[in-house]
C-alpha cells in the first residue's frame, strides 16, 4: 500500500441533491443452485451521490459482487429495486460500466487500441478517425502509450485492467462498476493501481462503485464505506472516509479507521480475511 494515499484535492464531501443519484432500497437477491435457492443479500439500502466513490467491503459470500451485478442490470431483485436518476434499472445500459477481476475482459483478436475504437463505435455514432484518436488518448490516460498495438495475450494482468477501464472511459458512462479488480494483481502492481484509478477519478470525476473484502484498499479508494454481514448480505454500518484528514497509512486517524471497521465485522466473530 502506499505511504501517500491521497491528498486533501481529491475528496471531500460531495453536495446532496433532493434525488439520489442512485439508490439501493430493500435489496434482496437470489440466485439457483442445483439444488437451492439461496439468498445472497436481503434487505440492503444505501444511496450513492455523484462523483462518489462507495466500497462495498465484507467477507466473501456476503453478496457484494451480486449487488454490483444488479447495479449492472444484469440480476432482477427478488425483493426492493434500484434506480438510478430516480428510474428503475431493469437492464444493463452504457450509463453503467463493469470492470471484473478477471483480466480476459478483451476482445482477444483485437489489439488494445481497438478494442478501444471497438467500443467507442459500438455506444455512439462517431467517425473511425476520431474514435482512433479518441482511444490513443485514453489509453495514454491509463499508462498504456506505446502498447496501443499489442493484443491482450501481450500484455500483464495490470496492464489487462488498464485497457478494461480505458473501455470504460470510453463508454462515457455516469457509473463505473469494479469488482476486485486489483484482487489477483501482485501488491506492486495492486498499489500502483490504486493510485492510478485515483488521478483517473481526479481528472474525470466518474463515479465509482467498488467491490473489495481488503479494510486497506477500502480506504485508500473510498469517501464512503458499506459494510455488509455474512451471507445473507445485510448493511451492518456506513463510515465516511474524510479524505482532507487521513492522507497517510501512518497518520493516527488511519490506524482509528482501520481499528473502527475491524471491530464492526468481527462484532459477531466472523471469519474476515482483513
């Protein structure tokens, strides 16, 4: 993790509208098995403002990754709903993008630069030549210049995630959607991310939804913190981050946080991997 997470230009309290930019209300989810059918989550709410960057964070089984499935569109609720400009999602849409922790997200016949153009073309009527230089410019955002003609089996896990959410930028949607994405980097490279996913917030102010089960990467990435039971998934608190304060992993208020949510998901001795 990095010594400098954040500085103070970065976060700070976005002002509230009289409609949520997106609401989650009396979330319940289920999924089939061969042999059951399981709740995942039951009963979640939480709203996210513009601009935010909210974490999911819990243990593993507790639902996250299905509440940003539904976010996505992709899962009907079986109880509440989500909306999103006060209008219920009821499928996926490029307002809405996802980035997965896995790193095949590529169109593997395509270079890095088209599948850039691919999707540039594909959400909005635009020429190629601008769509090419669109995509030169956005895979220079993410660190990527110089690899714009290498195919996805040419390039790392890391720079996999970059064009994925180069594709995202791309898209121009209000939400992007990232689901452990850093989870199978080595810590390097995880924190190198981090890091570039915020001057990427910095420069475009997107808002973020992020799932993760590490208390650090929570913070580090985070205005806002969702902590979620065991399975099935309920809301058990909410912690503001105050970015203009924690800016290191060595200031006091850190070390609080950390302590603060350590306590909230082992209340009920659970078996969390911090």
């Amino acid at each position: 993790m990095a010594d400098r997470l954040i500085s103070g230009d970065l976060g700070g309290e976005t002002p509230k509208s009289p409609v949520p930019f997106l609401e989650v209300r009396n979330l319940t989810l289920q999924y089939k098995t061969a042999q059951y059918l399981v709740t995942a989550t039951e009963g979640v709410c939480f709203q996210v403002r513009e601009s935010d960057r909210l974490i999911l964070l819990g243990p593993s089984g507790c639902g996250k990754s299905t509440i940003l499935k539904a976010i996505g569109g992709f899962l009907t609720p079986a109880g509440g709903w989500i909306s999103l400009h006060g209008k219920e999602v009821k499928k996926p849409g490029a307002d809405r993008a996802m980035v997965f922790q896995e790193f095949d997200q590529l169109l593997p016949w395509k270079t890095a630069l088209e599948n850039i153009v691919f999707a540039i073309r594909e959400t909005r009527k635009q020429g190629r030549r601008e769509a090419v230089e669109e995509a030169r410019r956005l895979l220079k955002k993410v660190n990527l210049e110089g690899f714009e003609n290498s195919y996805p089996h040419g390039l790392s896990g890391g720079m996999k995630q970059r064009a994925a959410i180069a594709r995202c930028l791309a898209l121009k949607s209000k939400i992007i959607l990232m689901d452990e994405p850093f989870a199978s980097l080595d810590a390097l490279t995880r924190q190198k991310m981090q890091e570039e996913l915020l001057e990427l917030w910095k420069d475009t102010r997107f808002t973020l939804i992020f799932v993760t089960h590490s208390i650090d990467e929570a913070i580090t990435l985070g205005t806002r913190i969702v902590l979620l039971s065991p399975h099935p998934g309920k809301v058990v608190d909410e912690i503001p981050v105050d970015w203009s304060r924690i800016n290191s992993q060595s200031h006091p208020d850190y070390a609080g946080l950390k302590e603060k949510i350590t306590q909230i998901l082992f209340k009920d001795q659970l078996d969390y991997v911090i």
